[in-house]
C-alpha cells in the first residue's frame, strides 16, 4: 500500500530533521576544534570564577574593578588588550564555593551541573528527543565550551514555567535564574501576571528580593553600590568594541554599532519592553504551549535587553526542538527554520528577529483566521 499523503511528508520531515541533528553535531566537532586552538576551555568562566576568587580572598572591593578583573586571569588568557570584566549582580557571588576549587575543577563542575540541569529541565519539558536535539545545536555547544550561565538560566526558566501547580518551586527556580541574569528575566513577571499565578509572582519576588539580601549581608553593600556604577562603564566598554557588538543579538545593541543618538537608544528600549511586555501577555493569555510560552519570555526577554550575546540563543532549543518534533503540523516548515537559525551563522538580530517571527507568529496567524471566522459567523 501506498502511504498517504500525511505519512509521506511526516517520514520526510523526520529525516531531514535528524539529517539537520547529524549536521549539527559535525559543526559542534569543527566548532570545538576551532575555538580550542585559539583559547582556552571555560574562557568565559574565566571572570566569573575569579570573582569568586576575590572574594575568598577578601578582595570585594575588586570585584567590578575591570582592570583588576581581567589582570587576575592573565595566567589563563596571556597578556591582551581585552577587557574581561565581571558584570554579574553580587548575588552571583552566592556561588563563592566554586571559587576555591582550581579553575579546571570549578569548571568542569559548573560546565557539567549546567548540562545536567539543562538536560533535565528540557526532557521533563518536552521529552528526551527534544533534549537529544536541542543538546546538538551549536549554541548549546558553544555556551559549554565558553562556560556561560545561559544553561542553567534556561532550564529554570523551563522549570519556572512548567510548574503551574508548585507555585513555591516555581517562584524560586525564576528567582534563582534572575539572581543570574536579571536582564533577560525583566518579563517573566508579566507572564506569571498573564496566568494568574500570583502565588508564583509573589514566591518570585519575596526569593529575588531574599537573595538580594542574603547577599548584602554577606559580602555588604559595597558590591551592590559598584555594580550598578560598573554597568554603566560595561556598557560604554561594549558600545567602544565592534567585535563584542557585531555578536550581539539585541535591537540595543545594533544601534549602538549605528552610533545612533542616546534618544534613539532609550525609545529603543521602552518600545522593546513595551513591546515584549505586550507580546509575552498575548501569547500567555492565548497559549497553552509551554514550548511557544518559554520562546516568548526567553526570546522577548532576549529582545528587551539592552545587551545579549548570540550564545544566549542556546536557551531557546529546547523550545525550538520542541517545536520541530511536531512533523504533523500544518505550520512545520516555520518551526523547523526557526531551528536551524541555532547554528548561528545568520547576524545576531536577524537570527532573533526571524526566530520570534517563525515560532511565534503562527500563534498570531490563528488567532486572526480564528477572528476573521467569528466574525463571518456573526455576519
């Protein structure tokens, strides 16, 4: 018998997509080649660790000194013109244990725990085909070799959303992943909003500002008092460094490259809160997809920030592989684009853009044939 239609273009599409897996997998090899020739493994673990570091050492008040930063990694990096800050709120500094393991130790530790919780996070998600996927993408690959957080932030924001019905673990799981990187949690508030989870927006919060605390008791004010002066000169550093910026993936950042005028920058920015703001409601309100909600808070989140680098596209596979599973749906050929943008050759704000665009905007398309029906009913 002659497989139907349905069947034919489902088999098709599973193969080309586990083709795309086997690729991708060739590419991590060549990716991994590449950067070990040139600098060492955990290279942006680098300055967190040593942050760390000082402060076992009792040297707080060098933690957001930039030059004294980079100086402390010299024995790793060599001398160089880069700067190599620690950018990072004080409430990292909770992770202070990993500073007094040998910098191969602590990142092998953190590199592995990440993975792990990654892993997890993303086959209690979405099942374990869709971790085997997302786990082959060069910018889940990339992000372990450097040794960023974007990892273990992607999988508690996975946690956070998944856990409808544990309010308590998911507050903690968003506040634990804002504690990191607060920049690309600026929306989840509006999502647990959007769902009504206030018992989960109130754990988040009462965690976040907890965590906060915690930490001024421990190390003082002063680290809070010089992160917030050291944003600002991290930001003047990226807007002076056109490599840093031509890897960035957020609007921010681009008009930055343009030396478009401060006026511009800040009507950038409140129109992609606004906007993402916006966005990350309708889909809450509309969605019952973990796999496109997790898109619209990490994605938009992305968006919103006024810096993010291109690695940080590694916490959107496990959605996007999610995604481009489902070979049955009528819209398949948009989730499996937005999957391939993870190998990371198209420019960070178009790969953005068009990610956003695939995975979300099938959602606004039924929404308006869903309008254009009711209306006609009504007619």
């Amino acid at each position: 018998m002659t497989p139907g239609p349905d069947l034919a273009d489902g088999g098709i599409r599973r193969l080309a997509l586990w083709a795309v897996f086997a690729a991708f997998v060739l590419a991590q090899a060549v990716l991994a080649a590449r950067l070990i020739a040139i600098q060492p493994l955990g290279f942006d673990f680098a300055p967190l660790w040593t942050a760390l570091r000082l402060v076992g050492e009792g040297r707080l008040d060098a933690l957001y000194d930039f030059q004294a930063v980079t100086a402390a990694q010299q024995w790793l990096t060599g001398e160089t013109s880069k700067t190599r800050p620690f950018v990072n709120p004080p409430t990292y500094l909770l992770f202070a244990p990993l500073g007094q393991l040998p910098f191969p130790a602590a990142y092998g530790l953190w590199a592995a725990a990440s993975l792990a919780a990654f892993l997890a996070a993303t086959a209690r998600a979405f099942g374990w085909r869709a971790a085997l996927l997302a786990l082959a993408t060069p910018a889940v690959g990339l992000v372990m070799l450097i040794g960023q957080s974007s990892l273990v932030v992607g999988a508690l924001v996975l946690v956070g959303l998944k856990l409808r019905q544990r309010p308590l673990l998911a507050g903690l799981a968003l506040a634990f992943a804002a504690a990191i990187k607060p920049q690309l949690l600026v929306l989840a508030p509006f999502a647990l909003a959007a769902e009504r989870r206030w018992g989960a927006l109130l754990i988040c919060g009462a965690a976040g500002l907890a965590l906060c605390l915690i930490s001024a008791a421990v190390f003082g004010a002063g680290p809070w008092i010089a992160w917030f002066d050291a944003l600002q000169r991290f930001h003047r550093l990226i807007a002076a460094d056109p490599s840093l910026l031509a890897e960035a993936v957020t609007p921010a950042s681009l008009l930055v490259a343009w030396h478009a005028p401060q006026a511009a920058l800040l009507a950038c920015q409140i129109l992609s809160l606004a906007g993402g703001a916006a966005a990350v409601w309708a889909v809450f309100r509309r969605s019952e997809d973990l796999a496109v909600r997790s898109i619209a808070v990490i994605g938009m989140g992305l968006l919103a920030s006024p810096y993010a680098m291109a690695y940080e596209l590694a916490m959107l596979a496990p959605a996007l592989a999610c995604l481009a599973l489902r070979v049955d749906r009528r819209l398949w050929l948009a989730a499996f684009g937005s999957y391939l943008l993870l190998v990371m050759v198209v420019p960070g704000p178009l790969a953005l853009a068009l990610i956003l665009a695939l995975s979300l905007g099938p959602l606004a398309a039924s929404d308006s044939r869903a309008s254009k029906r009711a209306l006609a009913a009504a007619e």
